[in-house]
C-alpha cells in the first residue's frame, strides 16, 4: 500500500531537489551499501526503501532543519561562533551528525554501522555535497542525505529473506 504524500514531505523532497539531491541519488547510496548482501536489490526497491524512510516525520523535520541551517549559513544570518563553524564544517562540532543519528536510529544498529561507513568513504551524491564549494554549504545535508541512505539500506536488510532465522539443534 502507498501512503499518501503529506505537504512536510513533498516539502522535504522539493527541498532535497533544490539542493541538488534526487531521490535516486540515495537509492544509488542504498545500493552501493547493500549490493554485496541482497542479491536481487534493484534499483526500484531501494528508491522504495528510500521514499518509505522519507515518510517518517522525525525524518522530514530532520532534513528541513538542517537544510534550513546551511541555507542560514549561505547567507551568512548565523549567530557566531556558529556561523563561522557551519561554514567550514568544522570536525568537533557534531551537531550535524547527530541530527543524522536520530535518522539511522529508526532501524537499529544496522543503520549506525551503515551510517559510519558512508560517512567516511563518501561515495556519490556525498562526494559532491562535501566537496566545500564557495558560497556553498552543505553541513547538514551531507549527512542527513547519507542517514537517509543508511536507514533505507538498514530497512532492506531487516527485510531480506536471507537473513531469517535457522532452527537451533
């Protein structure tokens, strides 16, 4: 069954747009994390991973707050020191990464992991957000678009058939 689309998240997905993210922008993250353990994932089921994780409400305040927060910094209408922080995506500040934690909760543990891998290795759509382009500030959204990611690809893994439980002897 297809939920209906809500305001707040067609919302949260026009922004994504704005900022350059396509939903098939994470899908192509979810298979990249996925693609050794789920045989058969295609292309369309992790797109359905990604727009079911995008349904979830914490998920869409999420992503538009911390859109919100770089749009801010872009215009430089930040509070310093914070200003000068968010601009420069400064390592120890964490504050971005925790945002994206409350995103790869939703899935247990699986989405820390997958989360803390992406985060490091950046491939795709994260390379291009963290490329630090002037006048361009992805902070947050590199992040919350890796947690996306990583919370879909933890609901797949839930979900794949190979992973049911055998009897014990």
């Amino acid at each position: 069954m297809t939920k209906p689309m809500t305001a707040l998240r067609q919302r949260t997905i026009d922004l994504l747009n704005q900022r350059g993210v396509q939903l098939t922008d994470i899908a192509a993250l979810v298979i990249f994390l996925q693609k050794d353990y789920i045989a058969d994932l295609t292309p369309a089921d992790a797109l359905e991973s990604v727009q079911t994780v995008l349904h979830k409400r914490e998920v869409q305040n999420a992503v538009i707050t911390g859109i919100q927060l770089d749009i801010a910094a872009e215009q430089h209408s930040l509070l310093e020191p914070l200003q000068t922080i968010v601009e420069r995506d400064e390592g120890l500040y964490g504050v971005d990464e925790t945002m994206a934690l409350s995103i790869v909760d939703i899935y247990g543990s699986i989405g820390f992991t997958n989360y803390g891998y992406i985060d490091r290795v950046k491939p795709g759509i994260l390379a291009k957000l963290n490329a630090h382009e002037p006048g361009i500030i992805h902070t947050f959204l590199d992040d919350l678009v890796g947690a996306i990611a990583a919370a879909a690809a933890a609901r797949l893994a839930h979900d794949d058939a190979g992973e049911e439980d055998t009897p014990f002897k």
